[in-house]
C-alpha cells in the first residue's frame, strides 16, 4: 500500500494567507489535491499542518477523504512534517509513501496512479514527478528510507537522503507536478482563465 503524506503545515509567509485554503475553481487547493489523490487509487492521506490550524482541518474533514494531522514541530522544518507524515500512516502493509506539497495542487489522479504503478515495479527508492526534465511533485519514498528521513536532521532536511537513493525520475506529461504556488504571483497565474 501507498499512502499519501500532503504537507500543508508551512506558514505560508510569502503567500500572505495558507495556501491549502486557496480557492481553484470550485474547490480549495486541499480539497483539489484530496480528490486527486482518491481519485488516482490512494485508499488513505494524511495532510500535516500546524497546530491551530482549525480552518485547514475543516476542510480536510468536508472533503470526506483524507485526515488532518498536527506537527507540532512545524517551525523546526519541512523534514518534521514529512516524519510527522511518516509516523501517521506507516504501518505492516505500507510500502512507499507518496508525498506531495498542498501548493502544488493541479497534478492530475492519471499521474498519481501512473507513478504509484511505477514504484511498484521499480526497484528504485525514489520515484520522481518529472514534466520536460524538471523534476516536481509527487515523489514516492520507499519504506526502506523511512528510518533513515526519521533520523535525519530537521536543520538539513530530507533532500540529502533523497539524493544519496537511487532515483527514478518518471517524464509525465502533467505539467501540474511543477506548477508550485508559492506567491500571489503565482497564484494569479495559475487561477488565470
């Protein structure tokens, strides 16, 4: 089984406002990134955010998918989110974990389901969202680097550990795995008709 980490407990400085609640189209960037992720064969996701984060675990319980998670480490880094992740959904059957930031919330469920059948045949720790060479998200970790990311250090993050596996990097033609909104500019763009 491949579950879903979503990370959403940044504190959206440059945003000016939490992008998890951003309204694309009809929906909120969680709410999008949820219905994809079901919609793609994820059978469980989890979506790390910060504690108090009230309005965001709202949403995540009206989209009748996926749970609300607290890091209460949030402000010590990304990495604590992800592991925050890691220990809510790991258990026996789990074999990788599919991970996914809440501002990059156009990647479509035909490439989520796409790349969870890959790290099934893969042999590689890391699968890898790429659109034209430029690798994005989702990313698929391995169960075998778990402890190693639950050790890492929250000052350095996970991107060592990432770098140091064997990768394979997945050309999709999604170009949603690369469009992260990250400022009002961005923002504009992708909202744009």
């Amino acid at each position: 089984m491949i579950p879903a980490i979503v990370l959403a407990a940044g504190a959206s400085s440059r945003m000016g406002r939490a992008k998890a609640l951003l309204p694309i189209g009809d929906r909120t960037f969680v709410r999008t990134i949820l219905e994809s992720l079901r919609e793609g064969g994820v059978t469980e996701a989890v979506v790390v955010i910060r504690q108090g984060d009230t309005a965001i675990e709202a949403e995540v319980a009206a989209a009748g998918f996926g749970r609300a998670v607290v890091n209460p480490r949030a402000a010590d880094g990304q990495l604590t989110s992800l592991v925050a992740g890691l220990d809510a959904v790991d258990g026996p059957d789990v074999s990788a974990a599919l991970v996914t930031l809440v501002d990059v919330p156009l990647v479509t469920a035909r490439t989520i389901r796409g790349l969870c059948t890959r790290a099934a045949a893969s042999a590689a720790a890391v699968i890898r969202a790429v659109h034209h060479g430029r690798h994005g998200h989702p990313v698929i970790v391995k169960r075998e680097l778990f402890a190693a990311l639950r050790a890492a250090d929250p000052a350095v993050g996970a991107k060592p550990i990432l770098r140091a596996a064997a990768i394979e990097d997945v050309e999709v033609d999604d170009p949603g795995v690369i469009e992260d909104v990250d400022t009002p500019a961005d923002y504009a763009r992708v909202i744009a008709p």
